[in-house]
C-alpha cells in the first residue's frame, strides 16, 4: 500500500514540474518577443530638430509656464514657432504636455531642458 502513495506522490510531482516547465517556457518566450520587439523599435522622429534643442525649448516653455503663461497661450506661442503639421511640432506639442502636466510641478527651467533632452538622446 505504501508503494502506492510512492507513485501517486511522483505522479503528481511530475505534474508539477511540467507546469512549471510550461510556465517558464512560456515566460521566456514572452520576454524573447519583447526583446525582438524593443530592439526594433526605434527612436521617435525629431524632423529638423536635435535633442538640445528639444531640450532648449522645454527650457523656454518652462520658462513661460514660471512667466504665468496659460496651456493656450503657450499653444498659441508654439504655433507662431511652428505653423501648420510637422513632426516637429507634434514633439514640441509633447514637450508641452509635460511642462503644463504633472512633471511641470517639479521641474525648474533648467531640469525641464535636460530631462528632455536626456529623454529624447536617449531614444524615448
């Protein structure tokens, strides 16, 4: 009888491990895939603009936000800078965003620059 409970033990120790072999195999795909996927993916497109200058505008949109100067009077600014679509001024609509949203609260002039220009060399 005890033989028994032996085998019943292994049974279901066996069962275990292949689901958890399962369970690693499918991980470790799932981690392959994000790899294959954030290796191919790659920086947003800055258009004319470097990243100092990303950064050097997030310095002056700061600047403004310091100033007094409303979301829409900055969008208005922006559009004076930059008229009509591009690429640019999408990036420059996000730089934007962020100064006049959360990260805006604790940034400074000069940390609003270098965030984003750290951000964008370094491919975000």
């Amino acid at each position: 009888m005890r033989k028994v409970f032996i085998i019943d033990d292994m049974t279901t120790l066996t069962s275990h491990f292949q689901i958890l072999a399962s369970h690693l195999h499918r991980a470790l795909i799932a981690g392959c895939l994000l790899a294959a996927t954030t290796s191919f993916a790659g920086t947003y497109p800055l258009g004319s603009m470097t990243c100092p200058e990303i950064g050097q505008f997030a310095s002056k949109a700061m600047q403004w936000r310091e100033d007094g100067v409303t979301p829409k009077e900055a969008v208005a600014r922006l559009e004076q800078l930059r008229p009509g679509e591009s690429v640019e001024k999408k990036n420059l609509m996000m730089v934007l965003s962020l100064v006049y949203g959360g990260y805006g609260d604790s940034w400074t002039v000069k940390s609003a620059g270098d965030a984003m220009r750290i951000d964008c060399e370094t491919g975000r």
